[in-house]
C-alpha cells in the first residue's frame, strides 16, 4: 500500500491509499447465483476499489467532528459549521480551544462577559472589557441614569515586548464579536 496525493496541494492531510481494501466488498453480499459470473465478481471489484475510500472516511468520520482528532485542515471548516472563525495560521491548540468554547461563546454573545471570553479564547491572552452602560434603580422617577447615552466597550490589554499585540487583528476581531450597534475603543497597556 502506498500514499498518494495526486491532485492535491503540498497542505493536503490526506489522500487515497493505493491497494486499500474495502472493509464491506460487495461480491461477499451477492446471492451465490452471482457470485459465480466473472463479469459481475469484476464489476464488484471496481467498485470496491472506488467506494474504499469513502467508506473508510466515514468508517472515521466522528474523528473529523472531534475537536481532539480532526485533522489541522478541517478546523477552518468546523470553524466555519459551528459559527465560529478560525485563523489558519494560529497555533492548533488555540483553534481547538476556541471551537471547543463554541456553545459557550454563543449563550453569552455580545455581552461584556462573552466579548471576554471570545478574545481570551482566540487570542490566549487576558482581557478586560469596560461598558459605557449601568444599572441603578431609584425611588424618584426622573433620577439620573448611570453611565454614558451612547452605548460603547473599551478593550484592555496587556502587552509586553516578548508578546506584542496585534492591534490590527484585535481590532477585526472585536468587530466580530461586539454588537454593530456598540463603538469600541482599544487600549493596549505596554509594560
């Protein structure tokens, strides 16, 4: 058996397995009257070479919905199936536990908290988020309501020069998550 990824690009993770056998040959589930003519045990060969591939993937298929065993290059599109954007390029263990965040991310989505949450879990690093907003209550009916009319978050960050911040991506990534309706302000502290 041999490896071949003919056709695919230098990234491809997987390709066809020459000579690989299928797990259910057809010729072994013929009535016996056709198990006998060559032209049909022939047909059922051909088609065993190409239905192998497609029943060993699914054979595995619940290891590419498993954040822990799907291959690197299927991330972007269980990214993608569970609402959430990858980076490619990020390290595959802050991939895995960005998806693996997913249900979680998506009950608290464009709070203070989950706008957190979500940059911690895509960036790996600490964040605090600062609303313009409040909550008060008062015994007198015109009283003066905390915080600042126009919704708005400020964005807090550290960053050090062994781990500097990209304040662009931060920036497309809080544009993702906060609501359209909010401004945000980024504030990235150099210690």
């Amino acid at each position: 058996m041999s490896l071949d990824r003919s056709g695919a690009g230098d990234d491809a993770m997987r390709g066809t397995i020459n000579g690989a056998s299928s797990p259910v040959p057809l010729a072994a589930t013929l009535p016996g009257m056709l198990r006998e003519d060559p032209f049909t045990q022939q047909l059922c060969a051909g088609l065993d070479e190409v239905l192998a591939p497609v029943l060993m993937s699914l054979d595995g298929f619940a290891a590419y919905l498993d954040l822990g065993t799907t291959p690197p290059d299927m991330l972007p599109w269980l990214g993608h199936w569970l609402g959430m954007e990858v980076d490619p390029g990020e390290e595959l263990g802050l991939q895995r536990a960005l998806l693996a965040s997913a249900g979680e991310l998506h009950a608290i989505r464009g709070t203070r908290r989950g706008i957190e949450l979500a940059l911690e879990a895509a960036l790996g690093i600490d964040v605090r988020v600062t609303e313009s907003g409040g909550s008060a209550w008062s015994l007198q009916p015109d009283a003066q309501l905390p915080g600042s009319p126009q919704p708005m978050i400020v964005v807090t960050v550290d960053s050090t020069e062994d781990d500097p911040i990209d304040a662009e991506r931060l920036d497309a990534l809080v544009n993702q998550i906060k609501p359209v309706h909010v401004r945000h302000r980024l504030q990235i502290n150099e210690l």
